[in-house]
C-alpha cells in the first residue's frame, strides 16, 4: 500500500504564521528551561563553546533571582568540572538583599564588564529585573554590562527566571496553572494571574516561559497560561521551555533546541479572547512543538526538524484514536495531547481538561481545551536511545470554560441569582468556586453568611499559606474537617478571629467582615489601605478590628451611614459576593 503522508508532511521547511522578527544582534543567548541537571552536556557545552572555550571563557553567575547563593556555587563546580578554570568564573555580588545598593556600584558590576559569557540563575525574575532597572526605568550599570556583553559577541544565558528575564517582556513567576484563566493577566507582579514585567530586552521576538512541562515535579500548565498573556501582545508570540531544556538563539535569528524536552512556540496574532463572568474563552491560538536539534527562524516564521527526523506518515502512526485527558495540569499532560493526541495519532483532535476543585462540598468546574489539526498540519519523529523525539506544527488551540458537567457554564449558575442585588457577582463568583451553592443550587443571596463559609471563600481567593507559628487550637474543627486547612491558614494570619472554638456556623458580623475584608483586599490587590472613615461604634472592638472597619469604610469597601458600624449586624452572602467580584474587576464600586 502507498502511504499518504500527512497534510503538509513534505514540507521541509514548516511555517508557523505571525510576527517576523528582524535578525537579533551580535551576539547569543542561551535560555534553559529550569532544572538544568549536569548531565546535560548538550547545553553546558554549548555555553562554554560560545564563551570562547574553556580556556578562554570568562563566565559571570548573576546570583540575584534566588534567595541563596547555593545555585550559584553549584553552577559554578559544573563549569569548573568540565574544565573552565575557576579564577575565570566569578559570581557576580549582586543579589537580592544589596542590589539597590551594588547594582549602579562600578566595582560590583567590574565581573560582568570582563566577562565573555552572562549566566542568570533561577528563583523569582522580578527581583532580577528590579536590579536591571533604576527606580526613574533607566537602565541600571548591571544591564547596561550585560548589553555590552552581547553587544561585543559574547553569550547572555540562563535557566527558569533566567530564561525569561532575557526577553523585552516578561511573565512573572506567581501564577500558575489556572490563575490566568480565572483571574485574568495581572497588574503587579505578586498578584493571582500572572502579570507581565519589562525584561532585558534582548530577545524580541516575543516571550520565554519556563517549566512547561513540570514545575518542582509536581504540576505544570504554564502553557494555559501564556495562550492567555499572549493575546493582544506585540508580537503575540511566547516561546514556552520544558525543563532540562534549552533554545540557542544565534545572531542571525536562528533558534535551536538543545536538550530532553521540548519548546512550544505559541502564536496568538490571530486569536481572540473574552474575559469576564465566566472566566477566560480563547480560540485559534497556534503552537507548534521541537525537539532536540529543531530548528526555528524567527524572522520567518519557519520549522526546521532536526537531520534524520522524517515524516509521520498516514497510516503509519504509533496510536489509533484518542481518549479525553482529565488533567492538564498534570506533568508533560501538554506534550502528551500533542504529541500522542495527535502528531502520531489518527485522530485530528484531542480534547483535555483542566479543573479546580472546591472543598467544601465537593464543587468543582474548569476549562475545556481542544487541540486540533489545521490545514497546514505537520510532524516529524525520530527514534533514539529508545526515545521518540518529535516535530509537529500547524496545531491549533481553543480553550472554554465548562462546568462539572463540561456544559456551559451559563447553564448551571445559580438558579436564584436574579434575586441578588448584584446577580453576575454572584454568578462570577460562583463559577470559580470562590462561594458554592447548595445541593439545589440555590445560592441564597439573602442569607447571613456563615463562618465557615467566609472561611473558605477567604482562603479560595487569596490561596495564601499559613503561618506556622500561629496554627490554632480548635476545640470545635476536628482535624479531618473539610476546611480544617483553610481554616487555620485565615486564623494564623489574622483574617478572622477565633478564641479555642471556632464557631463555623456562626453568621458573620460586620466586625468579623471588616478584618476579612481588609484581608482580601490587601492580599489580592496588594495595596494598602489608608483612607479611613471616622466611626461613632467602634470604641471597645479589638483595636485590630476597629482598625479594619475604619479603613474598609474609608475605601468604600463597606459601608457606615451617618458613621455608625453596626458591628453586630449579619454580613449577607450577596455582599461578600459582591466584593469578591470586584476584586477580580468584574462588578464596579456601588
């Protein structure tokens, strides 16, 4: 039988369409994925190679994303083990805690002006940024010696925070997995949903992400993430790294992929996204995925597979037929959808979840992705040291959001929302799980809000930790209660208070709201209130509650006519829902 190859396997040269970016300059850069292990020569030799060799490399550590210097000490004895003598590797002394004072110091920044080569260690990007950049946005003396560094023909690398920080926009390191979708892109850089800061500015043709396929071994989903931020971008093109994973970007514009896992070039120039009570709908975003020695032009657009890679043939793929995948959150599920689902797969679709769970009863609700093949549709495989390494393009991405019957979620909001005040409130809310309804999704706008409940919807939007030194002792909330967890992560860090009984079904007071409300707002928004209002009920409330209930007054999160507080009356759900929908942007001020 004559095989029939896929749409567009004989295409040499595969084109994923969108912005072409000019040629980059003088020198190379070097980006790795996150948790770089030593064995992978491939990327090591590579940076001593464009560092001038291991005689001739001068190689400076920029210690500053992370919280200690133990990476840096460790990447320094890898390059000393593979023969880069160790006076031509310095770790540079600028680091979390001094840069504001080392970061413009000629004499801090005197490694980075003799070096060959720039290596960024992982942790948290923006503090990195915050070295690179004067308070005015000027560029620091730090940047402005790694400019030159690229400028004079050296290389600029580095792994996770370091990958990311190389490019002229930058997603932050809080965010993960659904946050994006739910939340929306961020404006700070600490806040749910990820934000976007301003990077290095070295790599422009679009944005590096980090840890595609795991992140600590655990989870992953970053690439839900960027489908999101990506929208609207100029250019709207993400260059996603799994980990152990590197791309060289050479002074002509020409990418390659070095190492065990995969780069997932993601182009949302032609897609559209709606964000609002629902959370985040986005459709006809293109990605493409390249393994190890694939090669990418960025000023064309093109995909190169690698020297050996042929095409997967029709009728000659690995896996008949497909199955949904119910965790996309799950380590390399993304590369599993794609890959298996598809690329050598007889089927054109693949359709995977991702969901988050409620647990005080069990509610849980999430998105529906759908990969698909277009008409331009390609992959490529090699088999080596017992592995599949694949190239596929021309896939596209559609994501929705659904609830736990995967319908629309729409269809099952609450069925007495009409009656709030603020029914989308209370429909956005309830949607991401941030307050449930009863087994008769009844959502009961009207009724005083308990404390357990209050709990849990505190909890469910800051998704903060506890704080260990201040766990409680409950006499009330046995250890295998539901929302014992969220409980003592509220109670430890002062958000509601609770004297040896934590009195769960107890309606919330106004007093009790205040120093939630003051919680929630600082925490998710994070600012500082300071405005505040002048009350005549407040003498005899724990000054800390006083505090708050001056301060939610003053910024208009709650009210006080004719500045009585009436600290005793009930919060009603609807108005808890209320300001948790403006949180998240979705209700304006009343």
């Amino acid at each position: 039988m004559t095989m029939q190859p896929k749409r567009g396997a004989l295409v040499a040269a595969l084109i994923l369409c969108g912005f072409s970016a000019p040629a980059l300059a003088d020198g190379n850069l070097l980006a790795v994925g996150g948790m770089l292990r030593a064995s992978n020569s491939a990327v090591y030799e590579k940076l001593i190679e464009l560092a001038g060799g291991a005689d001739q490399a001068r190689i400076a550590i920029m210690p500053t994303a992370s919280g200690s210097l133990s990476s840096s000490k460790r990447f320094q004895g890898e390059l000393q083990a593979l023969g880069v003598p160790a006076e031509h590797i310095s770790i540079v002394g600028i680091d979390n805690q001094n840069y504001q004072t080392s970061m413009n110091d000629p004499a801090a920044v005197k490694p980075l002006t003799e070096a060959t080569a720039v290596w960024f260690v992982g942790g948290d990007q923006a503090r990195i940024a915050r070295a690179l950049y004067n308070a005015d946005g000027s560029e620091s003396l730090t940047l402005k010696a790694v400019r030159q560094v690229f400028a004079k023909g050296g290389v600029v690398a580095g792994s996770s925070a370091g990958a990311s920080i190389l490019g002229a926009t930058m997603p932050t390191a809080y965010g993960v997995v659904m946050d994006t979708l739910d939340f929306g892109v961020a404006q700070q850089a600490d806040q749910r949903g990820t934000a976007l800061l301003k990077g290095a500015g070295l790599f422009k043709a679009g944005i590096i992400d980090q840890h595609f396929d795991q992140i600590e071994e655990t989870s992953s989903g970053r690439a839900a993430r960027m489908a999101s931020y990506l929208v609207g971008q100029q250019p709207a093109k993400g260059f996603g790294l799994d980990t152990n994973t590197a791309i060289w970007v050479k002074p002509d514009g020409q990418l390659e992929v070095l190492g065990e896992g995969y780069l997932t070039v993601m182009d949302a120039s032609q897609a559209s996204k709606d964000f609002g009570v629902y959370g985040t709908r986005l459709q006809n975003v293109r990605l493409a995925m390249l393994g190890h020695g694939d090669r990418y032009d960025l000023n064309s657009g093109k995909v190169q597979p690698a020297e050996g890679k042929a095409a997967i043939t029709a009728g000659n793929e690995y896996l008949v037929g497909n199955q949904l995948l119910t965790d996309l959150s799950a380590v390399s599920a993304m590369s599993r959808a794609v890959l298996y689902g598809l690329a050598d797969n007889t089927a054109t679709r693949q359709v995977g979840l991702m969901t988050r769970y409620n647990p005080a009863n069990g509610y849980h609700y999430g998105y529906r992705f759908e990969f698909s093949e277009t008409e331009g549709f390609s992959a490529h495989s090699r088999f080596q040291d017992s592995l599949t390494n694949y190239t596929v393009s021309g896939v596209r991405l559609d994501i929705t959001p659904v609830d736990a019957a995967l319908r629309d979620p729409a269809r099952s909001s609450p069925q007495d929302a009409i009656a709030s005040r603020w029914p989308e409130a209370v429909r956005a809310v309830t949607f991401r799980g941030l307050m449930t309804s009863d087994a008769n999704n009844r959502f009961e706008p009207k009724r005083a809000l308990t404390r357990f409940e209050l709990a849990n919807a505190l909890q469910m939007t800051l998704a903060a930790e506890p704080a260990l030194d201040k766990l409680p002792k409950l006499a009330d909330v046995p250890a295998d209660h539901p929302l014992r967890e969220q409980i003592e992560v509220v109670l430890s860090n002062g958000w509601l208070q609770a004297d040896g009984r934590f009195e769960g079904e107890r309606p919330v007071t106004r007093q009790d709201w205040a120093l939630a409300c003051k919680a929630l707002v600082e925490g998710f928004a994070k600012t500082s209130l300071v405005q505040r209002a002048e009350l005549k009920d407040v003498q005899g409330l724990d000054p800390a509650v006083a505090e708050a209930a001056a301060l939610t007054v003053g910024a208009g999160w709650l009210s006080a006519e004719q500045g009585r507080f009436e600290p005793e009356r009930a919060v009603t759900r609807e108005e808890v829902a209320y300001s948790l929908a403006r949180l998240l942007g979705l209700a304006k001020p009343s």
